[in-house]
C-alpha cells in the first residue's frame, strides 16, 4: 500500500513532458493547480455528493441496524446475511441494474404508466439523484454493520434504566441510545464519504458524464490528458482528505469509548 502511494506522491513534484510522461524537474506548480477555482468547485461538488449520500446512508441505515438489533438473537445473523446480500455481485453489476431501473423505459417509468401516468417518461438516469442513488446503495452494508455493531453492544439495562426514570421510548432513544452509537454512526458515515469521494464508476455510469467528481477528474488526467503529474497531485490531496477524515474519526471514537469506560 506505501509504495504505489510513495510513487504516485513523487510524481506530483515533476513536470508533465511536452508529449505525455514526466520530465524530472521538481515543480510545486502541479499542487498550486489542484487549488485553481476550477478543480476547487469540482471538490466541493465532490464533497456535496459525497456527504449528501453519507447522510442518506445513515438515515436508511439506522432504522434497519436497529431493526435487526432488537429481533430475536436466533434471527440476527440472517437478516445481516440479507443486509450484506448485494456484496455477493460484482459492483459494476449492481450500478448497471441502476441503469436498467432509472431509465426512460426502465421498471420506474413502466410502473408509472402501469398505474395511469401518460406523460413524458422522467429522466431519471443522468441526474445527480441517479449518482447519489448508486452511492448509497453500494455502500449502505457497510453503514448498517457499523451502527449494528454498536447496537448489539449495549447494556439494555441503560434503556430500562432510563424508562424506570420515567422517560419514555422516545427521549430515552434521544437520550440514552443515540449518543452511544454515536461512534458507529460517525464510522458508517465517515466510511460512505471516504469511499464516495473518490468513486469515479458511479458518477460515471449513472451521471452519464455530467456530474464530474474528483474521482474521474483523477482518471481521465492519467489515461486521457495523459498528465500524470497533476493526476497524482490531485490523487495525493484527495488520499490526505481521505486520511483526515478516517484520522478524526478514530480520535472521536476512541475518546467516547475512554468517556463510557470512565462512567
């Protein structure tokens, strides 16, 4: 893992040859482009997409992780089988099935006309909805087994505790339940973004090229532009971003477990 990303760090410090490959002349140039106002907006775009699927993750996500949580033990380990079900498919299929679903005469817009729509058929795939679809549900698996994994940890005697005060369902989730899963939350949540980020096959196939992310502003400068020095300035600062997030993340964690073990 160190090797390819030293390589890759070393070529973001030379210059593009005049015909594609790098010429060894140290240049910070390629870094001070990733900052130009061009690639900054396909950043944030990037990072509005990737956090705006983040959240839905976690939103679908939560209700289901503690569904599972509270059914009988004999039953939990199916329902995650279930859970992690779409991980048995490669990841190309599952984003083209989206294709086949969102398109102009695929299930959605024939289940429209099936129930009395006779309009224009909705442009489903192509839009930043589409992107956005794909990201969650490639990645929601890995949302509901971090927040399960904090649900079937605690002690269910807080929760009886919490309604001997009185409180009832609702406050005591609020109260008690919620802010202990807060570190599998943060890691489910952390862990879409990190991934989407980055992703470059989804924007790609379900976005139709129109909603560039870094991913495949990456991709195309190493095998289209054939610029790999500023493909590999662009990859190193979205890999620190990467390391940032997973960095903060970790520290957070590790201070809520240090504060449970303390009370």
């Amino acid at each position: 893992m160190v090797t390819p990303c030293v390589l890759v760090l070393s070529y973001a410090f030379f210059e593009r040859g005049t015909w594609g490959g790098i010429e060894y002349n140290f240049t910070l140039d390629n870094f001070a482009r990733v900052f130009d106002p061009l690639y900054a907006r396909i950043f944030l775009t990037s990072a509005r997409i990737a956090a705006t699927a983040a959240i839905l993750a976690i939103l679908i996500a939560y209700p289901a992780a503690y569904a599972i949580s509270r059914a009988p033990r004999l039953r939990q380990p199916m329902l995650l089988f279930f859970a992690v079900l779409p991980f048995w498919s490669n990841y190309l299929i599952r984003t083209y099935a989206w294709i086949v679903l969102l398109n102009r005469e695929g299930l959605f817009n024939n289940l429209l006309r099936s129930l009395g729509y006779t309009g224009e058929p909705l442009s489903l795939l192509y839009t930043e909805a589409a992107v956005i679809t794909g990201l969650v549900y490639n990645y929601l698996p890995f949302v509901i087994l971090a927040i399960y994994s904090t649900l079937s940890r605690l002690n269910p005697e807080l929760m009886e505790a919490s309604r001997d005060l009185g409180a009832g369902p609702v406050r005591t989730f609020l109260r008690v339940t919620l802010p202990l899963t807060l570190p599998g939350v943060a890691a489910g949540g952390v862990f879409v973004f990190v991934l989407s980020i980055g992703n470059f096959v989804t924007p790609a196939l379900l976005g139709g090229g129109r909603f560039q992310m870094i991913g495949n502003l990456v991709y195309d400068q190493f095998l289209t532009a054939n610029d790999w020095p500023f493909g590999a300035a662009l990859g190193m600062v979205l890999i620190a971003i990467m390391i940032i997030l997973l960095f903060l993340q970790a520290r957070a964690t590790s201070r809520a477990s240090g504060e449970r073990a303390e009370a």
